[in-house]
C-alpha cells in the first residue's frame, strides 16, 4: 500500500467518525415528533398593526356606541347581529388640537371627565387599542389651532374674513412651531405607549389634516420659497413624531400632493418622492384616505399606485376609504359603481392590490354599510388581509435532558396578503419566534427564543424553515407541554406578543400553540 493510499483511509475513516458523532449529538435526546397545523381562517385576531379601524370623532361621547348602534349593529342584510368592537381592534380619532388642548397647558388626557377622556375610556373598555391624528387647519372645519397661540403671534392665512374662527397656521411659523412642540411632547407622554395606542397618523398638516393644500403664506401662495418651506416642515414635524413617539408606529400619506398647497390635478409635484421619504427615514409607514376614489385628478391616482407598490413587504400600508356613500356622489367614479356594495368592493380590490394591514369602518353610515351591504367582504378581509401567522410543521424531540443540546425545526405561514412589519424602527424585530415548557399547572416553567426566525419575513406563499438549538437547564423533572408562539421580546419574560391563526383548541397558557408533550430528565 502506497503512502497516498494509506492517507486516504485513514481520512476516510476519521471522516466517519466526525459523521457518527454529528448524528449522536442532534440525535442524542431521543426520538422527534413532527406536528403540522390547519390554519384558523374566521376567528379576528387582535395583532399589532392588523385588522379593521374603527373611527371615532370630536363630537362624540361615550353615548354613540348606542346611538350609532355599534353595541347592535345588523349585519348580513339583517341576518344576525353584532358588535363592531368584535371585529376592529383599533379606536381611530382625528380631532383638533384645539379639543385636546383647549388652555395653554390644560390637556384633555388629565381630565378624566372631559368629553374625549370618556370617549376613549368607552372604546379601550371595549378592549380596542387608539390612533391618533392631531388636525391644526381652520379651513372648512373652525378653530382646529387653539386660540393662544395665534394670541401669542403666530402667522396664519384666514380664506374666509367672514369666518375669523377659521385661522389656518403656517407650520414654518416658529411661534406655532414652539407651541406645537411641546404639545407634542407632552401628548407623547401620555400615549407613547404600544399597550395603549396603536398608531399616530403623525403628520396632520392641510385640508382635514390629509397633508395636502398645506398652507405657507398669505392667500395659500406658491412661491420661490415653497419648495424650502415644504422640505423644512416635512424634516421638522416628523422629528419631531419620531423623537417623541418612540414605541409607537408613525403613518403618513403617500399623495402625489403631499405638503402642497394644492389638492386635485393629475400632475404629480416634484417634491412628493423625496419628501415622502424623509418621512421614511424618520421611521413613518404609510397610509392612504382616497381608496377606491378612481378619478385621476382629485382621487387614488396612478401616481399613487405606482408608489406605494415600491414599499411592499417594507412598510405596511393603511387605507382609508375615499366615499362616504352617505354624502358623496359615489355613482359618478369612473369605476361605474351601481350600489354601496360596489363601493365597497371597490375599497377591498385596491386594498388587496395594495398588500394592505388595516382597513377601515369609517363613521355613522359607513359603518353601517360595511356590515349591511358588504360583510362577505368584512368576514374576507379576516381571513385573506393584513397578516396571519401560524405555524405550518415543527419537529421537536420528545425527551429533553437539562444541560444537554436539543434541536427543534420549525417553519411558518401567513394566510395573509400583507406582512407583519416586525422591521418597523418602533419595533426594532422585537418579535421572534420562541418555544416554551409549560408544566402541568399552566405556568410557563421556561421559553426560549429563535433569535433568527423574523415574523417580518413571513410572507404569504413562502414557508420559512428554521433549525433551533438550544440547551434546558435546571428545569425540574417531569412532563410538560412543548409549545410555539411569536413573542415580544421587549416584555421581560417574553410573552406571545402576536396571536397565531389556529382554533382555540389547540392554543394553551396565554397563546401558545400546544405542540406535544415531553419529558424532561437530569
């Protein structure tokens, strides 16, 4: 035998014995189990940035659940009745900044008798999270800025004389700029708070705050320095939003206007791009208040479109419904639209082209129609919108030894179109994957987290798989129930922060998903 030849096999027989002893370590714990999961398609999941958007507004109390008959609201043309807090876990208002802070100093939040502190009492009572837009311009709707600060000197532009009431301020005004920041701040004090708001549509500039025909100087004049005003209070107010509401998600418009002081025309401003995305960069996701609207000068434009397609699986996307079939002449959109459910349908085909995470029951008849003419689609959009996660296939061990590796493979699902936005800069990926021993009692004896298994990449028609390694210690002896969940990992413990699309029988302990039974030795 040659000296090559003699190399040879004795690498080849060290080769067996690195293999044999990779197989003894995965494997040394024992026989696996391989479970797979049926998706839940029906039951509403209440997720961060998900679902359906309730909407509230300045002028009502507490008494509107009953007066608008959401408590009782018919549904499937009369056939059943139901709650519309059952089916939307977000409570939206847009309001002035002139309600929430009608006295230099004197906020709404710290009068628990004050009209909106009631109102948000009777939605978070109902288990619905709030959203927030702050409007400041006077024009169409009255004193939306308080009055101490134009008081003070602030610069506004006033398109009716005969409506002294409706003072519209400029936002490069730094007398205005002073006071709405420390409103801001102090507002952020109060809510900056994922356990309580769920979003703050965080821009509130122009006509009903929809962030165009944005006014800066006399008589809504475009001028030289227009583009530097547009540019310096997009910069301005979303540092601000951003410094302030650190744990909350910030939404903006994505409009083809956005900052201008126009509203309609199919001419995009060159400005609309870079200035969208200083907001981006200033960690803003976007939202849209003209779905279903198809007329390319003043409704969801191509331009619109267009852009919004660039962000998909980046940023989740928010809609807002353009008719108000109640008050709009919505038979006239190009899209031909012959009853309310047309409407309707209208909203939920842009909404799925759009990839969106949150739809929305706007209020009074809006409402009313969703539930009435269109709850095919109310019940569609829980089952194929925004994101639901559930755990496809996992293979686990069923015999864990404390102090010895075990390895757990598992892949992941979404049902929906959208994606869970886990990489948002408010959530910083605090979501992962995570499995837990849950001990004959019920409690959670330990959990441990896949730091590489990112919820954000889930993405329907993929199914990510994962192979998990991780070591128990000191877990007393006995059987437990194995189980998955998506966690939070900024709760300490981590707690399942995101609910998995399966039937309520095969969850355990707060969320998880029950995966087997094992036993656990020294």
């Amino acid at each position: 035998m040659t000296l090559k030849q003699t190399d040879m096999k004795i690498n080849r027989f060290f080769t067996f014995i690195i293999i044999s002893a990779s197989f003894f370590q995965v494997s040394c714990t024992g026989p696996s189990q391989t479970v797979t999961y049926e998706p839940d398609s029906v039951r509403v999941l209440d997720n961060p940035l998900n679902g359906w958007v309730m909407y509230l507004a300045r002028n009502w109390d507490e008494n509107f659940w009953e007066e608008q008959g959401y408590d009782s609201m018919p549904a499937d043309s009369g056939k059943l009745t139901v709650k519309v807090s059952d089916y939307a876990s977000v409570a939206y208002l847009r309001t002035s900044w002139s309600s929430m802070e009608p006295e230099e100093g004197k906020y709404f939040w710290n009068d628990p008798d004050s009209r909106l502190s009631r109102l948000l009492k009777s939605a978070r009572d109902r288990g619905m999270k709030l959203a927030f837009r702050v409007v400041v311009d006077g024009r169409d709707q009255g004193a939306n800025t308080p009055d101490f600060v134009f008081e003070d000197g602030a610069g506004y532009y006033l398109q009716n004389p005969r409506r002294p009431d409706q003072k519209t301020p400029f936002p490069q005004d730094p007398v205005f700029r002073k006071h709405y920041e420390k409103f801001i701040e102090a507002f952020a004090a109060e809510f900056n708070d994922p356990d309580i708001t769920a979003f703050i549509d965080g821009y509130g500039l122009g006509k009903w705050g929809e962030g165009h025909n944005v006014a800066y100087e006399p008589g809504n004049a475009i001028s030289d320095s227009t583009s530097y005003y547009k540019k310096n209070t997009m910069e301005w107010i979303t540092s601000l939003y951003s410094r302030t509401f650190t744990k909350v998600p910030l939404v903006i418009n994505y409009h083809r206007h956005i900052g201008a002081p126009v509203s309609e025309g199919r001419q995009v401003d060159p400005d609309s791009e870079s200035l969208l995305q200083i907001a981006i960069d200033n960690g803003y996701c976007l939202r849209a208040d003209s779905f279903g609207m198809n007329n390319q000068d003043w409704g969801y434009n191509d331009w619109e479109r267009s852009y919004v397609k660039k962000w998909a699986y980046k940023l989740p996307v928010i809609m807002e419904g353009g008719w108000i079939v109640g008050q709009h002449s919505w038979w006239q959109d190009p899209a031909g639209y012959k009853t309310p459910k047309d409407v309707r349908a209208g909203e939920f085909k842009t909404s799925e082209e759009e990839k969106v995470n949150m739809m929305d029951f706007r209020a009074g008849k809006e409402t009313a129609s969703w539930f009435r003419d269109a709850f095919d689609y109310v019940q569609k959009f829980v089952a194929e919108g925004g994101y639901r996660l559930y755990p496809a296939e996992i293979s686990a061990p069923l015999k864990l030894v404390n102090g010895r590796k075990a390895t757990i493979a598992h892949k992941w699902a979404n049902m929906g179109w959208g994606y869970c936005p886990n990489n948002l800069q408010q959530w910083n990926y605090k979501y992962k994957a995570a499995f837990a021993l849950i001990d004959n009692s019920g409690n959670v004896a330990a959990v441990y987290v896949d730091e590489n298994a990112d919820p954000s990449a889930w993405i329907k028609g993929a199914e990510p798989a994962y192979t998990f390694r991780f070591v128990p210690e000191n877990i007393p002896a006995g059987e437990y129930t194995l189980a998955a969940g998506i966690v939070d990992t900024s709760e300490q413990p981590a707690v399942p922060g995101i609910e998995v699309a399966l039937p309520e029988d095969r969850l355990v302990a707060g969320g998880w998903a029950k995966v087997q039974t094992v036993s656990v030795s020294d």
